[in-house]
C-alpha cells in the first residue's frame, strides 16, 4: 500500500540537507487491530510519556510568549519563542480587513514545522500544533499574540500530528507516538473535553500506526484514520463514550485521505489509473483530471453543496474537482516555478562550466497550496507563488566519477505572494479575494508514513478560516498563522 510513498520518501532524504528529524522514521507500516475490535480509551495525565492506567485529565498550563508589534529575532534559549505581529496592510486595513489574526511564531529550537503544522480557527481562539526536531509545541492564539500550551504534547517531540475541531469547537489531536525498539505507546488521540486535556489510546500493535487523518462527526464523535490491520489496506477508529471501535476501510486506491461525508459517512479518497477517486456509499467516484506521477492533493467535504472536493496539483496548474456530479475548475497563475540554475552535466575534470547565472522564475512550488470547505459548502484554495531573485555561479564537481557543473547560490532575496481563492463547485467561477506579499515557503520534512506534507495548511469552521505558511528570511524558518473571516472578504 505504501509503496508509492516509500519512494517519495526516499526520494526525499536523499536530497534533504536541514538535518535530522527528532523520533522514529518510518516506512510502510501496520497494526494487529483486526476488524470490529475494540479499545477501552485510557485517557494519561498529558505532559508526561503516556501509559496505560487509571482514567486522568489535565489543563495545560500556558507558557507566556514575547509579543510584538514589530518584527523581531529569535534570542534566548532553546525552546523559547518570540511571537511577532505579522504585516498584511498591502492586502487590507483596519477596520473592514477580513484577516482578524497575524502572528509570525518564531522558536529558537530549529526546524519548527519540520514534522508538518495542524492549525484550526476554533471559535474563542485559533489553534497550531506543530513540531521541531526536539520538542511538540501546541500553541492558542487571538488577535494580540499566542500563548504555548504546556502538558499536552509535549511527550511527542518531533512527531507528525494531525489536528481537527469537533462540533463544539474543540480541538482534537491524532499523533503516532509508537517508540522502538517494543512498538510501545502507539496511536494516540488527544482531546480538549470541559477545559482539561486527556491523552487516549486509539490502538497500538507490533508495528508504527501512521495517523492519515481525524475527522469528528456531527454527533463530536471523533474518526481517526490509519494504516490498517495486515489483512486490510486502511482502519478507521470511532471514539464513543471511553471506547474506540476499529474496523476496516476499503481501499480506493494509493496515496489515500480520508473525510467525512454530509451525512458523517466515511470517506476514502485514492488513486488508481491515474486519477483520483472517492468511495462514497461504496461507489467509486472520479475526480477531476488525470494526475502526473507525483500525487499531491487535498480533499474536504461540506454539509451542503457537493458530496466530496479536492484539489489536485497537475503538472502545470491547480485544479478544484467536485462530485458525485462531475465538475472542475482550474485556477490560473499556478504553474509550477523551473530552475533555470540547476546542476548540469560537464564533459570531465577540465570542463569549463558556464558563467553566473540569475534565477528569476515565478511558479509554485511542490505542495505549497491547501483547500478547505466552510459550513455553507464553498470551496477556499490558498497557494503562495514563489518569485526567485538568485544569483549563482558554478563549480565543477563529481560524483561518482561523473562531471557536473553545479550551482553555488551567491545571494537569495526570494520572496513569495499568498492567493486565496473562493471557490462555488460549479455554481461560479473561481474568484481570487486575497493577495498578500509573504515570505518565501519552506517545504517541511518527508512525512512519517502518513499523508505529504504541505508548507500551506489550510483549515475551516463554520465561516472562518485559519491558516498556517512555513516560511523563512534571511534570519530562519517561521510559521505564520493567519485568520479570516470569509464574511468580510470581496
């Protein structure tokens, strides 16, 4: 099942060179639950490494920030953070603008977002869950700056986490937090229930339980989506009451997600003969265009409007598919960005390579887009195109015993712009409503056997949005965390 992302995989560290990843890696991965079975949720007092035992809760204890209005650096210890009010006057003003929070989260630990980033626009705060090498950080944020959550996940440095809202507006967490050598602690979910965190058992088993996704129904039941047992391609666990229930998920193909229908039916989402489909009500359902060799997509459901969304990153733009009626739309100025100053090969030890070269291409780069869905059905596509200004030279080098000539970077002034798109399914076109100078994107790190992961994450509730870019300056890799109210937008 895995095999298509074991290559991606691969394929990644081989060229990563920002340093390791905190935790386990992994690769293709399973878990003895077999179909229909059940785990009694032991909830563990957070902040600490979880085990099983008598039913506990916490309140996290918040960790004050430095909050700014001015840009500043990163300073102090490992660990600590700087929070920066971010700058989106070239996009609107006070007091009609749409964006109701700016933060630039800033951490001194490197590799913050490395492991991938979860944020969500809860109704009294906007929430990141995100990671660095070294340490899990949770943080809650307003419109003045942000506080870092202390005692929930701090057990789980490094890890990749995924991160939703129940009906009520509460946060839930899913991470992977199997240790080696024994396989220990397993998929856990995390949960804010009557202002006291509880850390639970999904299901453990002999083996990594990679979380693809966390959904919570209309009844705040939460559905947490893995890799399955070995007599089956995907699981799905529901919590209800202190009891989750595992059972087993038809395959639609590989590179799968998972989401939850208008009606709370569980949705799989995959590829197969190069298109992406959606098994809604055991039918499988096509969407959108034929898909290039590397898979990038994101798909979300709405109660009203169509079944099931996605947009799909083609080879040369983004596309918004809608179904079971069959729809798409694609949405220009999203090509993506070329590298004019790439390596190339050289006849041998006294080639001449060429002169300096200057890279001012414009396009996306791999993943850096994100969709979502509010209540009342629209689609919300945000994707940052990036501007290159570098200048480079080259160098003759080898590798074994071939001859290329290499480029060194002299200097790098790339920036990036963020679109964000109002999307109807099929009762408009796309309209762009937002357009705002950022930071240039940094991918994050090779997922850990879970879904890619993407510098845009993009989440809705109700009429709001919230957004998260990993970005870096001349100074280090950030995240930003915007919110909107789409209600306020043109």
């Amino acid at each position: 099942m895995f095999r298509d992302e074991l290559i991606a995989f691969s394929c990644v560290l081989a060229l990563a060179a920002c340093g390791p990843i905190a935790g386990d890696s992994t690769g293709s991965s399973s878990t003895d639950a077999s179909a229909g079975s059940t785990t009694t949720g032991e909830p563990t007092s957070t902040g600490v490494q979880p085990t099983t035992g008598e039913a506990t809760s916490t309140t996290g204890e918040p960790t004050t920030l430095t909050s700014t209005t001015e840009a500043s650096t990163t300073t102090g210890e490992p660990g600590l953070c700087d929070v920066v009010q971010g700058d989106h006057a070239a996009a609107c003003r006070e007091p009609d603008c749409a964006i109701t929070v700016d933060l630039e989260i800033r951490c001194q630990d490197g590799g913050l977002g490395v492991p991938g980033m979860g944020v969500a626009a809860a109704p009294d705060a906007t929430w990141l869950v995100t990671a660095s090498w070294n340490e899990a950080l949770l943080f809650r944020a307003d419109a003045d700056g942000a506080e870092s959550i202390g005692g929930v996940i701090d057990a789980y440095p490094g890890k990749q986490f995924q991160m939703t809202l129940g009906p009520d507006g509460a946060p839930h967490i899913v991470v992977d937090a199997t240790a080696i050598p024994n396989y220990t602690d397993g998929l856990r979910h995390l949960g804010l229930v009557g202002g006291s965190w509880t850390d639970t058992l999904v299901t453990d088993g002999e083996q990594y339980v990679p979380a693809f996704d966390v959904k919570v129904d209309s009844a705040g039941r939460p559905h947490v989506f893995f890799d399955g047992p070995k007599n089956a391609d995907y699981a799905a666990a529901v919590r209800e009451g202190e009891t989750w229930t595992t059972h087993d998920i038809a395959s639609a193909g590989s590179w799968a997600r998972f989401v939850l229908g208008p009606d709370d039916q569980e949705i799989a989402l995959g590829v197969a003969d190069d298109h992406l489909h959606a098994l809604v009500d055991g039918e499988a359902v096509p969407l959108g265009s034929s898909l290039p060799l590397t898979v990038r997509y994101q798909a979300a459901s709405a109660p009203v409007g169509p079944t099931i969304a996605a947009a799909l990153q083609l080879g040369d733009a983004l596309e918004v598919a809608w179904g079971p009626n069959g729809g798409a739309a694609g949405i220009a100025g999203t090509a993506p960005v070329g590298n004019p100053c790439g390596s190339i090969d050289a006849d041998g030890p006294d080639a001449t390579c060429p002169g300096p070269c200057q890279d001012d291409s414009v396009g996306m780069q791999p993943e850096a887009f994100s969709f979502a869905r509010t209540a009342d059905g629209v689609g919300w596509l945000a994707w940052v195109v990036t501007h290159r200004d570098v200048a480079s030279h080259y160098e003759l080098g080898q590798i074994e015993g071939d001859y290329f000539c290499v480029g060194q970077v002299d200097s790098d002034a790339t920036t990036g712009v963020l679109h964000l798109a109002r999307v109807p399914l099929g009762a408009g076109a796309p309209t762009e409503v937002l357009v705002l100078p950022v930071a240039d994107v940094v991918p994050s790190g090779p997922p850990q056997g879970g879904p890619r992961l993407s510098a845009v994450t993009l989440e809705a509730f109700d009429r709001d949005l919230a957004l998260a870019l990993r970005l870096r300056d001349d100074v280090d890799s950030y995240i930003r965390v915007i919110r909107l109210d789409t209600l306020a937008l043109p």
